[in-house]
C-alpha cells in the first residue's frame, strides 16, 4: 500500500462546477483585486469573527507587510520561536526588523512564553508566536504584557486555520494575524496565497494600500509598497472550500485521534492535547530518538512520511549574522532532531491510519527483536 500525505484534487470534489464559475471569472476579465478577491476576504473575516482582511501574495508576504504596517523602526525587536519555519525569520529581517528567538515549550512545542517574558527590553516591539502543527498558542500572559509595555502582538497562524482557544479562532487574537493559503495547508489555495487579518480600519486602509504599491488611489503613491495582491483564481478557490474547512479540520481531528491511540503502547510522544481542544492538526508529529530510522522503514514501505524543519532557524546559514549558537536553545533542537511527521489529510481511509500504524509498530517490534537477539 501507499499512503500519500497529500490529495489535492479531492478538496474540488466537484470539480466541473467549479471549473464553470472559474471559467466565468475569466471571461468577466477582472483578474487584479477582483469581486472575488473581496469577496473571500469577507467570507473569512466572517468565518474568523474578525472585522477585515485583506489578501496578499504569500504568507511570507502576509508576516512582512503586517511588521511593515506597524512601522517597526531599525534596531526594533520581535520575539518569536526557534522552531518555527523561515518564513518566520525572513519577513522579520525582511521588515528591517532584528528577531529574538526564544525556546519552546518541551510538551505543547510551543513558544515558551515565560522566557519569551524575559526577553523584553527597551528595543522590544513585538511578540511574534506560532501556533505550530495547528495547535493554538495560550495568548493571555502575552496580550497582558503587550498591553502593560505597549507592546505589539502579532499571530503567525499559516499553519492554524480554524484552531481556537475557547471559542476564538487562531490569528483574531492579536492586533494583525497572519496566514498561508500555500497548497499543503488546511485551507489550501490551487497555487499560494496569504491573508491577514485586524479588528482595525485604519490598519485595513494602510496595509491595502502597501500590498498595492503604495497607492492611494491610481497613481497617487504614498507609502514605500509591496506588489502583493492575493491573486483572483486563488480566491476563487479559497471561497470554494471555506465552507468545508471546519469538517475537514474534524476529520483531521479524528485521525489524530486514532493514530494516537494506536501507537499509544510505542516509544513515541505527542504534541500535548487533551482530546477536546479545536486543535487542527496541520501536521501530526510523532517523537522518537531513533527518527530517521523509523523515516527510512516508512518511506521504504510506501508511507509518505517527512521530516519537518531538520534544522532549526538559529542554525541556518542565511540567519548566522545574529550569532546563534549549537546548543543555545536545546528543546528546538531536540526537536528537529527527533519529530517526524505521518500522514495526515481529511480524506485518509481507515485501512490508510491502519497501515500507517501497522509499519510504525513493525519498526519498534523489529527493533526489539534485533537488540534481543544481539543481547544474546
């Protein structure tokens, strides 16, 4: 059998219906911030419980252009976490930020809030956490903080679409949440996309107007400006699945579900969840000393598992200008040496999660037969 991580095509489940409007669209001739870019920019403001959004090229895209809106002056500094992906990073250095990296938490893999706490300074403008895997970050210790410091709090929820703390949906938190309609994530664009989200029309009216050049009205430039424009195919297909994507959330939910007690009995440890919070599992990350050689048994059986984020930002060459060190943030290192992730997708059958399971046990009871017999 093969399990693939991915199925793209099944989310247009029907597909000519879709192919039809899409088609429509492109006789209308209206291709740039179009109706239906508006229109998916309401439709998941409602669906977040947010007053705007706007559209953008890119998550990485979304995560630069909200610092820039905030006018983060050189020499600023944003927290955020070393076991995120560079995006992360990038739109910080990108936005003429300096990033400070703090530690994860060693069970929610997580931001580490209290240290992220003692970071603060004088040069401090941001907390930047990320809800890792699909698993919302606790926000309450942050919003405090921000609001006693006058701090800013910005939501990298590229992998969270739908999570929530209590009721609230991931990136409405904060005063700008950000998010990545990249192919693979839960609500996923035919191609890339990114969105950000804000309770506030004067941050709406600025950062329209920086994703479009500058512009104030046609020619009229009055902001330095990204070209940066979630793209009207994109938000054709994006306001196709909305309306799914809580039952595709669920649907990962249950697999989580199952494949957590399945190989509950192995060496493995989870990301902390207790079962009933609206966690979205984005990724399912399973933890294990041995994870290449359980990578290595899985792929060889046709399982398209991966490893995520094999080296952590602090030990990137493109970032080796701040000085990090080996061993300087140890829970994110432990991380990348030891996560592996299954797969996981609203669609997985359950003779997929059975064989999934059966080749991961195979592996530990492999394992223990060879250590026995070599023990003799």
């Amino acid at each position: 059998m093969k399990v693939q991580r991915y199925d793209y095509i099944s989310q247009f489940c029907l597909f000519e219906e879709f192919m039809a409007e899409l088609a429509a669209m492109i006789r209308d001739g209206h291709y740039v911030l179009s109706k239906e870019v508006e229109q998916f920019e309401t439709d998941f403001a409602q669906y977040l419980q947010c007053s705007f959004v706007s559209g953008v090229n890119t998550g990485t895209d979304a995560l630069t252009l909200a610092l820039k809106v905030l006018e983060i002056q050189p020499g600023g500094e944003v927290i955020t976490q070393a076991n995120t992906f560079n995006a992360t990073v990038a739109a910080i250095c990108l936005a003429g930020a300096r990033p400070v990296l703090v530690d994860v938490d060693e069970n929610s893999f997580l931001m580490d809030t209290k240290e992220a706490l003692t970071r603060v300074n004088s040069k401090t403008r941001v907390f930047l956490p990320v809800h890792m895997y699909g698993k919302a970050t606790p926000m309450q210790e942050l919003l405090v903080a921000c609001e006693k410091q006058a701090l800013h709090l910005v939501e990298d929820a590229a992998q969270a679409h739908g999570a929530c703390i209590e009721g609230q949906r991931a990136g409405t938190f904060a005063i700008l949440g950000c998010f990545s309609f990249h192919p693979s994530k839960n609500l996923a664009a035919a191609g890339d996309g990114g969105a950000i989200c804000s309770n506030r029309a004067d941050l709406k009216k600025r950062l329209d107007a920086i994703r479009a050049l500058g512009q104030v009205g046609q020619n009229n430039h009055v902001y330095l400006g990204y070209n940066s424009k979630l793209d009207s195919i994109q938000a054709k297909a994006l306001a196709w699945k909305l309306p799914k994507l809580d039952e595709w959330n669920a649907k990962r939910r249950n697999v989580a579900r199952i494949y957590r007690e399945q190989l509950a009995h192995l060496p493995l440890r989870f990301q902390a969840w207790d079962g009933k919070e609206e966690h979205v599992f984005h990724l399912f990350a399973v933890r294990t000393d041995r994870r290449d050689q359980l990578l290595e048994h899985l792929q060889s059986n046709g399982v398209d598992a991966v490893v995520r984020y094999p080296t952590p930002i602090h030990l990137q060459p493109a970032f080796s200008d701040f000085g990090w060190q080996k061993g300087q943030f140890p829970v994110a290192e432990a991380l990348a040496r030891e996560l592996l992730c299954l797969p996981i997708r609203p669609n997985l059958t359950e003779s997929e999660m059975d064989y999934v399971c059966a080749c991961v046990t195979s592996f530990f009871k492999s394992n223990v037969v060879v250590r026995k017999a070599y023990s003799l």
